[in-house]
C-alpha cells in the first residue's frame, strides 16, 4: 500500500498521465496554477499556451520549447557569466525577451502565462495591464496570440515594453552589424545619450532630454542625423532596431553604474551579446510555431484615467507599486534619470510617491488604487476576471495604522475590500513567497477578482 503510494507519486494523483510537469517547478502556488491549468485548459491549448507542462502525451510544449531554446545553443565562445545567466533563468525570465532590463518589481513570467490561461483568456480576447512596467503582461500575451493594452505613467516603461516587443519580431542581421561595430556603436551611444561614472551612482549631466526625445516628438533633423549614423554603424536605418540597441546600452550603463568589474564598454559587449542571442533564440522557436503573435499596444498614461471604452477588455491583469515609502525616483532607479524634465510631473502621478508624511503617503495611496480598480471596473467586460499581485508590506502598514505587525490587514486584503465597493467579489487568492526585498516584505498575493 505504501510502496503503492509512493510509486504513483503525488503528480500521477494531481495530473492526468499523459501531463509531465515542467522542470524548475518549485513552489506550492506554481503547482495551484499547474493544477488549475490542467482543469481548464484542453491538450491543444496546454501544448499550445500552457506554463506548467513540458509535455502533453509525445508532444513537447511550446513553453517548454520556448524556454529551453531547443535547438539553439549559446555560441561556443560565450561567457560563463551568459551560460549561467540562462541556465539559472531556464524557466523564469530566461526567455523570449523578459529577461531585457532588470525592471524592478518585474513579474515572473512564466506565472503570468498560468494566470492569463486560468483567467480563461483565448487568443482572440485583450488584456489590460494598466501599470505595465517592463511589459511583461504584453509579451506573455502576443506570444499566446492574446491581444493586449498595457499602460504606465513612465515614458521609459513605454519605450522599455516596446523595445521588448520588437524583439520578438525585428529583423537579426543589423544585430549581428552592431555586434560587430560594438566599439563604435559605444561611442555613439555616449554621445547621444552619455555615460554613467563607472562603479558609483552619479552621472554625468546634460543628456537628460535625449530619451525624451526618442519617446516623445523626435524632431526631423535628429532623426535624419540618427538614421545616417544608424545606417554606418548597423546597416539599417530600421527605429525598432536602434530603439532595441539603445535599451542594450542603457542596460549596460545601469550596470557600469553598479559594479566596476569590467569597462563601461565591456559591459556593453556582454550586454548586446545577450540582447542578440535572445532574439535568435526566441525568434527561432517562433518560426518553427505555426502560431501567430498578437497584436500588443504599450502606452503612456495613467491607469486611474483609463484611455479605453467601457466594457472593451476580457482581462486585467496587474501589479500595483507595493510601497508608498520606498522613492523609486530619489533612489536607485537608474532609468528613470534619463526622463529628465519630466520627473517633477512624473512625481505627481506616480502611485505611491505623492504625498510627504507616510501617514498622507499611504492615503493618497489609497485614494488612488481605488480610482484605478474602478477604472478597471468600468473598461472590463461583466463577468470575467481581474487579477492584483500585490505584496503584505506588513511593516509600513503597521507604522501607518499604529497596529503591530502580525494584526495589519495586508495590502492585498486593503485593495480586495476597495475591490467589492466597485462591483468585484473574490475568487481566489494565493499566496507566494518572495525573495530579495525581505525587509519590506516576505509574502505577496495573487488576488482574482470577478466582475459582476
Ligand atoms: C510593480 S511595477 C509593475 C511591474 C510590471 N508588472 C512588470 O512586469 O514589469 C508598478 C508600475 O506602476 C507604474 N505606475 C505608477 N503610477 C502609475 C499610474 N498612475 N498609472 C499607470 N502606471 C503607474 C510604475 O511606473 C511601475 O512601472
């Protein structure tokens, strides 16, 4: 009987027989949307657009496909510091481009393929992201041919979520003329955009306007100075391209800025290295895939004034910023000093940062995630689903509400209680565990919510 148990494993008892799980599939929350998935989605779909599984009967899974990389394989002469970046991010953002910028607050992907297939999402229908970030959302969604709407305040959101997108499509060969030209391309890039100071947080001044002027109104003559320049330098004169190199430099700047281990233009190299392999990677796995992409819009805007038609999206899908303390524009967030001018108006409409004493800090906060969930009432269609992952952030609340930690309520409760006052109820709510900022936060929630 024992034996008899064990040889049958937990999975033989969850999952039908001909499902295999995906490998790297660790945590109690990945096996809930695993067994979710494997509930609602049928064998075509779970080949087609399913997270969890590596294979369905004799058929490999396209997620599986996609995050191995079968049959590329990294170049002989890469660096142990690339192999070990997509070893250890087989499953997670080592795939199609998430792995692109180290976007703070970044989702997991591969959990926003479950939660799109258990949101009951088919190609055909939109999602909305209203606080897009790094666009994950997005690229989750044209991949699984769902069309989508992502938006966010910050311009470097939109040009970073763009660029992301691109390179799902954008032609290789000017790619491997960059590679080549990196030396040049370097010092194109310093001049355009600048440099940051090697190993420390400041850089130097008077370039901050240039990203706003690639996001915003570019004018004629740089564009004309730009295309020519481009043409020498990657032999293409092709914006998605340049827009997709210039994200490579102003991640490796991020990272000259951090460490000081190899040059500002050494950083580069590696950085293209492994903006180029991505493409080839993932563009590789798509035309071998009859599938089609969707079509995906990334814009500029304000998720508590929504751009969008009552009733026009089948899903919605989000991650709010978790802290109303932590300064994202003061701090470390490196990108967000190329936007320059704008980082006063930026201040005032970024969710989390108004305000000046935590007390107001945290009622602003409030105030403005209950306009966005009636937002997001309004544009989603009646009786599908929107999903929140928000983290505990016990400790400010506490601070806040004057209660001790273990009696504060949770963000994720705070926001599913605003949620019922605009015709949402619960659905289900999962916990995870997270890593890395766990002086703030251990724990955050999956919340999914119902339109009624
Ligand atoms: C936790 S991050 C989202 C990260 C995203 N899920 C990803 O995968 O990259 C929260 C985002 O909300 C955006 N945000 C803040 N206030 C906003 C507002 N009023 N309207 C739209 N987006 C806003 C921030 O710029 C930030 O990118």
């Amino acid at each position: 009987m024992v034996r008899d148990v064990l040889v049958e494993g937990m999975y033989g008892r969850i999952f039908p027989k001909h499902l295999e799980i995906i490998p790297q599939l660790n945590e109690v929350y990945e096996l809930a949307l695993a067994f979710y998935e494997s509930q609602l989605l049928n064998e075509d779909e779970l080949i087609r657009n399913g997270a969890y599984f590596a294979r369905v009967g004799e058929r490999l899974t396209r997620h599986y496909l996609m995050c191995t990389g079968e049959p590329v394989r990294l170049p002989k002469h890469s660096s142990s510091r690339l192999r070990s970046f997509f070893a250890n991010n087989l499953f997670k953002t080592g795939y199609a481009t998430h792995g692109l910028f180290p976007y703070r607050g970044k989702f997991h992907p591969q959990m926003i393929k479950g939660l799109i297939n258990i949101m009951g999402l088919k190609p055909g229908d939109t999602i909305l992201d209203p606080m897009m970030g790094s666009g994950t959302v997005l690229i989750e969604a044209t991949l699984m041919g769902i069309k989508s709407v992502g938006i966010d305040v910050s311009p470097f959101c939109r040009f970073m979520t763009q660029a992301k997108l691109n390179g799902l499509v954008i032609p290789q060969k000017p790619l491997y003329g960059a590679l080549k030209n990196y030396k040049e391309l370097f010092e194109h890039f310093v001049k355009v955009i600048g440099q940051s100071e090697q190993g420390s947080k400041q850089r130097t001044k008077g370039r901050n306007n240039w990203l706003g002027s690639v996001v915003r109104e570019t004018t004629a003559a740089y564009e004309a100075k730009k295309s020519k320049q481009q043409h020498r330098l990657i032999g293409s004169e092709d914006a998605a391209v340049y827009d997709f190199l210039s994200l490579a430099y102003l991640d490796s700047a991020g990272y000259a800025e951090r460490s000081n281990r190899a040059s500002p233009i050494e950083q580069f190299r590696t950085v293209l290295e492994r903006y180029v392999f991505v493409v080839e990677k993932i563009q590789r796995i798509l035309d071998g895939s009859e599938s089609e992409l969707a079509e995906a819009r990334a814009l500029e805007g304000d998720a508590r004034a929504l751009p969008l038609e009552p009733q026009s999206i089948d899903g919605v899908l989000f991650s709010p910023p978790y802290s109303f303390a932590i300064d994202y524009l003061q701090n470390d967030s490196f990108h967000l000093n190329y936007l320059g001018e704008d980082i006063v108006k930026l201040r005032e409409k970024m969710i989390g940062l108004r305000g000046k004493k935590l007390r107001e800090k945290y009622d602003l906060y409030i105030a403005d995630m209950n306009q966005v969930l009636s937002e997001c009432a309004r544009v989603l269609r009646a009786g599908r689903l929107c999903t929140i992952v928000v983290g505990t952030n016990d400790k400010q609340l506490s601070k806040v509400l004057d209660v001790p930690p273990e009696e504060v309520p949770g963000l994720h409760k705070i926001l599913a209680d605003l949620a019922v006052e605009h015709s949402f109820i619960p659905v289900r709510s999962l916990a995870r565990r997270i890593s890395g900022i766990a002086n703030t936060m251990r724990e955050e929630y999956i919340v999914i919510l119902e339109k009624t």
